[in-house]
C-alpha cells in the first residue's frame, strides 16, 4: 500500500505550477523533503536539484536516479489588452486539448480560461479546420494583468478517483515522489545520487548536466509513460498499446532517445521475478525519458528507465493506478537493495 503520506506528497506536487524553465515551486518542496535524508544537497546552474546519500559501506557504487520537475504547459507572450494574453505552448501539448480549459497562470496561480470563438459564431468551414494556436488566448477576466514569461498550466487539482488518481501533472510527479522515497531508504551499501531535473519536456536538458557532474556508474531514469491502452474500434486490434494499466511498471528497451543496457534490463526482470513483481515491457517507439541525456555523457553511462503507465498525458488530467505506483516503487526499492558492481560486469549482449 502507498502510505497516506507518501499520497499527500504526490497532491502537493501535482497541484504545484512548474512548466519547463519555471521549476520552482516543485524545486521547493523536493528541497524540504531531500535535506533530512542527504548528505550533500545542491542546486546547480540550471535549477536540478542535485541530493545525494553516500554508501555507508560496500564498494560505493553511484547509482543515479533522475525524475524530472517540470511539466508541460504554456507561456504567455503578448498582451492583447482587457486581460487577453497570446501564449505559446511549451513542451508538446496537443493543441485540441485547449479550448475552454481553465488554466492556473503564473506564481499565484491567476485563474484564467483558454478562450476561442464560440461554435455558432463560426462558419462550416471554420469549423472544419483545425483550430490554430494563434486564434486562441488565455482570459484572465477584464482588467486583470500578468507579466509576459509567466507560465501557465491546466487547473486540474489532484484527485483520488478510487484506485485511480487523476492530476494534471503525473508526468512526472510520480517519478518525483518515488525517488524521494527511495532517498529516505537508501541502502546503505550504494552511493545513491538523487537528481530531480529540470527542461525534460523540451530536450532532456537537465539531466545531461546532471549527470555529468554526478558522474554514476549507472542511471536510471523514473518517469511515467503514456498507457495507449483504450478498446481499438470495432473489428481492429489496438496494436499500439505501448503500456498497460494495471500491468505493473514499465521497463524500457528502447525509445527514441535511448537504447537501454541490456544488462539493467536483465537484472530489473530477473529482480520483479524473484519478488513477484508484475511488470512489463514498454514497446519499443517515440518518446524519450532522462535516460536518453544520461546515457550519453562523458564516456557513456549505462541507462534504463523504468515508468509508471498513465493515460492521457501531456493533458488537461491524466490518470494512474496507485498498484502501478506502488509496483514501481517495489521494484525499484528491491534492485537497489540487491544491485551491486557486478551487474556492470557481465558481457552486455549475453
């Protein structure tokens, strides 16, 4: 079970404002629970939060665990007078998902709404194409101002909808939390290098710097990965599922922006075997996680993500099981406890 705690932790961060470029607020509370449980805690030049916990004893092998701040969003950038703001999009956000949501802008959180032109006031042929991002504007309400930059996320609080929940920001407050708990109980035999990064969604930015000042011998990435797992229409097959719910975590192969180490793949399944862990494999495809930025620093590092499924990411609400969380932190909470140099020291393609 996720502890209440751990849940209200999650609430705290899903409810948190923290587009890429604009981390702070989710840097804040990641600062408040790292430092009773790090020996060294830092902000680098970018903003990622940088803890780590040394090996109390063993060989100190650095093991990196990245899970990125920010989310996707929007960032206003002309004012149109009467509290109307252009907006750009940052990070990829599906551009039908806009009209009329509501929107959290900047450091107080400003309700607004994404406005367009109502459907009877437009022509059969307008609407017959797709809406264009120019036509759109946030509506803060007449006479209501805020400074161009800020960023703007979708109002959508964090909700338990039985073993679901639903927020606007799982990716990747999940992953946030769960390397948060595996801090607070790192094995004592591991270096453990926490990195909570910045700019994932707009080219894996933090992460590379991370970790080439971490250095680890090996990372891996905790995020969570699109669960493409609805019914196909009648008399199709959905062969493009990528993930499941309900199928436990997510171990990744390859994406578009990495090829896993075989030899992490080989030990994170035989570790969910051995404790009854159910997981599976994320198909092969687009998408990239941290892995991708870590794997290629300095003279290569070897990398695996694992992920917590989701549907509906990169929208105003996504939604999660809490047994995948909880699976996902079983599994990886286990393969620290049991990872050791010799993994790294097998033949990577036997």
């Amino acid at each position: 079970m996720i502890p209440e705690s751990l849940l209200s932790l999650l609430e705290r961060l899903c409810n948190a404002v923290a587009v890429s470029g604009d981390e702070g607020e989710v840097r804040q509370i990641v600062l408040e629970e790292v430092r009773p449980h790090a020996d060294e805690v830092r902000v680098d030049a970018l903003g990622n939060v940088l803890a780590i916990r040394r090996a109390r004893s063993g060989d100190g092998l650095r093991v990196m665990l990245a899970a990125h701040m920010d989310e996707v969003g929007l960032m206003l950038v002309a004012e149109d007078g009467d509290g109307l703001y252009r907006f750009e999009t940052v990070g990829s956000v599906d551009e039908r998902y806009l009209v009329g949501k509501p929107v959290w802008v900047g450091k107080d959180h400003l309700p607004g709404v994404i406005g367009a032109r109502p459907i009877h006031l437009t022509t059969p042929e307008e609407r017959a194409r797709k809406l264009s991002l120019e036509s759109l504007r946030i509506d803060l309400g007449p006479g209501r101002k805020a400074e161009l930059g800020s960023r703007a996320t979708f109002a959508t609080p964090f909700r338990r909808l039985g073993a679901a929940i639903l927020a606007k920001s799982l990716d990747n407050r999940l992953g946030v939390a769960t390397v948060i708990e595996l801090l607070r109980n790192a094995p004592p035999h591991l270096e453990l290098q926490a990195a909570f990064t910045v700019q994932e969604e707009i080219g894996l930015r933090g992460a590379s710097v991370a970790a080439y000042a971490l250095q680890p011998h090996l990372g891996i990435a905790v995020d969570s990965t699109p669960a493409h797992d609805l019914p196909a229409p009648e008399g199709h097959e959905n062969l493009f599922y990528n993930t499941r719910l309900g199928a436990g975590p997510a171990i990744y192969r390859a994406d578009a922006a990495t090829l896993s180490d075989p030899r992490l793949v080989r030990f994170l399944e035989a570790v969910a075997q051995r404790h009854n862990i159910p997981y599976q494999i994320r198909q092969p495809g687009g998408g990239g996680t941290d892995a991708g930025a870590i794997q290629r620093t300095r003279e290569g590092i070897p990398a695996v993500s694992v992920s917590v499924p989701g549907r509906y990411p990169h929208s105003p609400a996504s939604l999660a099981l809490l047994e995948d969380w909880e699976n996902t932190l079983r599994l990886l909470q286990e393969a620290l406890n049991e990872l050791t140099a010799e993994v790294l020291e097998t033949e990577k393609n036997s």
